[in-house]
C-alpha cells in the first residue's frame, strides 16, 4: 500500500480551498428526513457508474418520485428507462431502503452510542446492493463535515497503489479497506481537513473541476 503519495495529496490542498469546500457542503448538507432520503438515493445509484449517469438517474427518480414511492413496478421501469444499469439490482436495493426508511427514519441516521465506522458497518449490513464504500458515501453526503467514513472508490484505491482490478478487489475485504480507510482519516484529521472534504479536492481535481457543483448541484 502506497501511503506516500495519499499523505501528499492530502498535505497539498491549499487551505482556501478546503475552507470553500466546507462553507458550501454544510450549506447543502440535509435539513430533514426527505432531504436525508434522497442523499441515498443518489447513492444507490452512484454504484458501477459514472457521475453523468448517476447524476441523470438521480434527477429522473426526483421529477417522477410521486410515481414510485409506493409502486416498485414504476421504479423498476424509471430506472430500466434512465439507462443506469443494474436495472433489478437497483431496483431491488432501493425499494427495500424506500420502504424501510419510511417505516423508520431514524435507524438509517448515527445514533449517539456509535462510532462513524460502526454506523457505517451497521447501515452497510442493512443495504442491498450497497457495500461499505457506497455506504460511506451515503454518510458523507448526509454529514459532509461530521462524517468520518470513507468511499474508497476505484480512484482511491488508485492513489493507494492499488492500480490493478485484483488488487482492487483485494483492498476492499474489511481489514484491507479498514486500514486504508483509517490511514486516509488519520492524515486528514492532521491536517484539519473532514475526510469527505479532502476527498471531494482529490475527486473533482482529477475531473479537472474547480468546486463539486457540476455534479453535486442535483444536491443544493
């Protein structure tokens, strides 16, 4: 595992950048339970695909939510018809969050006896269809500056070293993932940076963007 770099990659953000990053993400961050909803939905639907699509499936499930929200043959056909891919996975992993969510908001939240890596372990166990790094991304969206979970997505485990699809998979067995995931949050919490904010600065540079907007803007 390459620490070296993640470590310098982090050391380099400029400090104005991480202070924009947080004035706009705790402006966009949840204000209630519909709000908090739709964060995982977006992350339901981030799984094996690109951030256009996931952006383009997200908007279609939110312009046409009074249609599936009690009807899981409509969600099945929104997202067939979105092109997101997946199709009865999805469909699966949603309408069961959708359906347990409505029955029980609070247990899909951090409770206060917790830690961010067991919540994120508990709602991991819970889901269909999503595994940790899908998971944390739910909690980063949810809690962008609180959180202290990862999203170890391909280009993460990328900048660790981890540049093969074998070794990909291998980093993402629980003890792997767990010590790339504390490595990432220990060198963030040194510098003062939330673990998503930092993240948010690697991801959205390597898009060649200058702020999260042109995806994160379905969010606002």
């Amino acid at each position: 595992m390459q620490k070296e770099i993640a470590e310098q990659t982090i050391q380099q953000i400029p400090q104005e950048k991480i202070q924009i990053y947080k004035d706009y993400w705790n402006k966009i961050t949840p204000k209630d339970n519909e709000e908090y909803f739709w964060r995982w939905i977006f992350a339901f639907l981030s799984v094996h695909t690109t951030w256009n699509s996931n952006v383009r499936s997200y908007l279609l499930l939110r312009e046409h939510r009074e249609l599936w929200r009690d009807n899981k043959n409509e969600l099945a056909r929104l997202i067939r018809e979105s092109g997101v891919g997946l199709h009865v996975r999805r469909t699966e992993g949603i309408w069961k969050f959708n359906q347990s969510y409505l029955n029980d908001s609070a247990s899909w939240k951090k409770n206060t006896l917790e830690s961010w890596i067991g919540c994120r372990d508990r709602l991991a166990e819970r889901c269909f269809g999503l595994g940790y790094a899908k998971t944390a991304f739910a909690l980063e969206m949810c809690y962008p500056t609180e959180n202290a979970s990862v999203c170890l997505d391909t280009h993460m485990l990328q900048l660790y070293g981890f540049t093969t699809e074998s070794a990909r998979r291998k980093a993402t067995q629980y003890n792997k993932y767990k010590e790339i995931e504390n490595h990432w949050i220990e060198e963030c919490n040194k510098r003062e940076v939330p673990a998503y904010i930092a993240r948010c600065l690697f991801w959205d540079e390597k898009q060649r963007k200058d702020d999260s907007r042109y995806w994160s803007y379905v969010l606002e």
